[in-house]
C-alpha cells in the first residue's frame, strides 16, 4: 500500500509535480521528470510565461494564456457573460454553473450565485427539518418549515443550548429543556457554578471543576507536570503526549512540544524524506528534496520583474537571485562588499556595466512622495511610509557616491503593470524602470526647501501683519489720549 493523500515521487525525496499531458495525477518531481512531463500541479501556458486562463467553452482546464488565446476560446478560470461585460450569476434552476448576467438572463433564469426566495424579496432561511438548503424567507414558509440558518428551539424564542449528554446538537432552550438534559454547548460541572476542568487522565472532556474534583483526577484543560509547578514539554520520542517539564525529565526524553533537527538540533519545522512532519529544519528539509527554501529578504515579484527586464534589454546581470518555476529553487548569489564597512547588497548587479538595480516593494521602501499613501502607509516594523522612503533613498544615494548607476522599480508600479500584461496593453517594462541621480534628490530637497521657505514667509507676514496691527492700536490710544488732555486744558 501507499500514501495516496500524501504521494511522493519514486525517489521519496519531494512531492511530484510532473507528469505526462494525459495523466491524471503527477508522478514525478523536478529532479526525476521525464522527457515530455510537464508540471500538472502548476499547468503554464504552451509559451511559459503565464498561467494559463483560457480555453474552448468545453474544456474542463485552460489552456492558454491572455496574449496565445486561439479564436473561439473563452475565459475559463473568470467566466463572463456573453455580453463580455459582467461575471454571470443567472442560469436555469437545474444548472450547476450561471451563464448569463443580470441584463441577458432568459426568461425563468434565476440567480444561482445568489439564492433568494420565490417571492425574490429577501434571502431564504427556512426548509423542512431534513432539507440541506433553506428554500423559503419567514414570510413565505410553509408549515412545517424550521429556521435552518439560525436554528432555535422549538418555543421558538431563542437559541437552543441543551439537549442530552448523547446528543450531537442542541434542542432546547433554559426553559424548555427536560429532564436529564444538559449544556452542550457551554458544559458545566455537576455543582453548576463554574465550567469544569477537571477529568481522569484517560478522559477525553472534562467533567469537575476545581473544588468538586475527585482524587486522582487531573487537569485536562491545562495539563501540568506530576510535579505540579509547570507545563510539561517532555515525553519518550514514541508518547503523543509530553508529561514532565524540564527539571524532572528522565534520561531519553526528548522535547516533544517543540522538536529539533535531527541533523543540526536547530528548531525543526519541517517533514523529512518519508513525510513525517517537525523532524528537519528548513535547510536540511530542502536537501532531501521536501521543502523549497524561500531567498531571504527576497520575493518571486523581484525575480519575474528583473526576468522581464534581462529579457527585454538583452543581457543578464550576473549578481542576482533567480527563481526557477520548473525546479521550484532558487540560484544565484548578490553582491556584497559595493560599499565599504556597510552590509548592502543590491538586488542585481552587474560589475561592466557599474549597474545596480533595486526592486522596492512597498511594506519594505515605503511609497513614494506624490503617491495617496506616501504619509498614511504603516510599514515593516510600525515605521511610515515617508520613514522608509527616506532610508531607502540615503541608501542608495551610498551607491551614487561609488560612482554606480542605480536604477530602481516600484513594486505597485509593477502589480500595475502585470495587469496590463495579462490584457496585452502593457508598454514595455523599461518604462516603470527609473535612474536614481543626484539632480532627482535635488529637485526632491529644493521641494522640501521651498515648502520651508513658504512656511516661514507666511510666519513672517503674520509677525508683520500683526506687529501693524499693535502700532495701529497704539496710534489710536496716543491720540485719543492727546485729545483728552487738550479738550481739558482749554
């Protein structure tokens, strides 16, 4: 016999992705893929670059992408109505999938998407006792018909919580409930006065609370050690269960609660070769071929966008890290060491050209200035998104001064980008790509100096207008002042 829910190719190392075009299930992993296999797991389009989304109206997969759609195929994985402007939601009653929207929907269609009540009022809730679906609103039910959304017991008044200690699912209410019936779904100890925690060790549920305990129970809710200070973490290698804590383990317990690589006794999070899971650490768990180690501080994104752009400008850098789709790996390595007594690797690299490239994603770099979310963005580590746009551009301002030209990508602008891609609208991707220089953090510091200067000029012309208005005030009270004493003399 083998493990059909978990299958794993012949060489028992990774899960298989390949398989020949006809087969139903894969066989195979990248590493033992035959000539003509494809990856049935993660199907591309013939072309490679795209998952696939099209397909005839017959077809039960797609595939073809946006741009190698053949005539008469149709969007298999987002449906549209045949009026190509909405997602359908109406079809015959006895249909499984909608075919039309709510503007070219027949006459008797009805919305599978959204059930609603014969009436076409309100949501239906109600149905015979037995029903698996609700068919009818509260105003429209038949007799007979019980709330199947919101079930409620029989007086009809509330939720119902007790039923007998047997029973699967409520049927009574407090006060409707008989003899012999308990609280399901909030169990109480015999006393009634708290919830209880207490059981055999052998018991699955909890049946005493604290102070009705009996002897030689013990707390199932929040096991502890025999010794009863704390938790317990540690058991034999075979318990399922761990039962003593760290100062009364006997020799050859291991702990269970958290595992370590039997390779290097670092943490262990991930399956060995037969799939056993929390026996490897993430290193490890890749060498024998169960686990794909994700490139640190890295992301697919940045791969498939420096892909494009090594594509289109006919050369490959020759520092970086590239994701390859088929093998599920990454290869290649950055370059550290640009800038002196500093850890700064950029993305790509390449030495003849003194070029640098930076994808900067947006919860890592911020947003920029003119951007909606340039002050109101919360990025990594609880910092702003004008925080980070700040220290990413004094470190790449680190790079100018090595004499490098450094260009860089948005992430958004990207995303933005893809989807114009998968419509076939996309402008070539050297135009997202823009120069990191001097003159732009100049036209970017006169910015901020002119917004000071305006600041204190409007500072000033109140110190002014208001130093008039005491002169003014101070005018008027010497001469009516002057006034007085005059009118007085004479």
């Amino acid at each position: 016999m083998v493990d059909i829910k978990h299958p794993r190719c012949n060489c028992g190392r990774a899960r298989p992705c390949f398989g020949m075009p006809e087969d139903a299930r894969a066989s195979c992993c990248a590493k033992c893929k035959l000539e003509g296999m494809v990856d049935i797991i993660n199907p591309r389009c013939n072309c490679g670059r795209a998952i696939p989304s099209f397909g005839m109206p017959k077809d039960a997969r797609a595939s073809c992408c946006a741009k190698c759609k053949l005539e008469g195929m149709v969007d298999i994985i987002n449906p549209r109505c045949n009026c190509g402007r909405a997602q359908p939601a109406f079809g015959m009653p006895e249909d499984a999938r909608p075919s039309c929207c709510a503007e070219c929907k027949l006459q008797g269609m009805v919305d599978i998407k959204n059930l609603r009540c014969n009436c076409g009022r309100a949501i239906p809730c109600f149905g015979m006792p037995d029903n698996a679906r609700a068919s009818c609103c509260s105003k429209c039910k038949l007799e007979g018909m019980v709330d199947i959304k919101s079930r409620r017991c029989n007086c009809g008044r509330a939720i119902p919580c007790f039923g007998m200690p047997e029973d699967a699912r409520a049927s009574c209410c407090a006060k409707c409930k008989l003899e012999g019936m308990v609280d399901i779904k909030n169990p109480r100890c015999n006393c009634g006065r708290a919830q209880p925690a207490f059981g055999m060790p052998e018991d699955a549920r909890a049946s005493c609370c604290a102070e009705c305990k009996l002897e030689d129970m013990v707390d199932i809710i929040s096991r502890k050690c025999n010794c009863g200070r704390a938790r317990p973490y540690f058991g034999m290698p075979k318990d399922a269960r761990p039962s003593c804590c760290a100062k009364c383990k006997l020799e050859g317990m291991v702990d269970i609660k958290n595992p370590k690589c039997s390779v290097c006794g670092k943490h262990a999070k991930y399956p060995d070769a037969a799939g056993k899971p929390r026996q490897l650490c993430a290193a490890h768990s890749a060498e024998v071929g169960a686990h794909v180690l994700s490139s640190p501080c890295w992301s697919r994104a940045a791969s498939e966008c420096l892909d494009l752009l090594e594509e289109e400008r006919g050369f490959k850098f020759l520092y970086r890290q590239r994701f390859d789709e088929a093998a599920g790996a990454w290869s290649g390595e950055e370059f550290a060491g640009l800038v002196a007594d500093r850890a700064l690797r950029p993305d790509a690299y390449d030495p003849p050209r003194r070029e640098v490239v930076e994808f900067l994603g947006n919860y890592y770099h911020g947003f920029p200035p003119k951007h909606p979310e340039h002050l109101s963005f919360t990025c990594v580590g609880g910092k702003t998104s004008a925080e980070l746009h700040r220290e990413t551009f004094k470190r790449l301002d680190l790079f100018l001064e090595q004499n490098m030209r450094v260009f860089y990508v948005w992430e958004h602008e990207f995303t933005e980008w893809q989807k114009l891609a998968a419509t076939g609208e996309a402008p070539p991707i050297s135009r997202i790509l823009r120069r990191h220089t001097y003159q732009e953090r100049r036209e970017e510091g006169s910015c901020k100096a002119e917004a000071a200067r305006c600041k204190l000029k409007q500072a000033s012309l109140h110190e002014d207008l208001k130093g008039s208005r005491e002169g003014s005030h101070r005018r008027l009270e010497y001469a009516s002042k002057k006034s007085t004493s005059s009118r007085l003399e004479g």
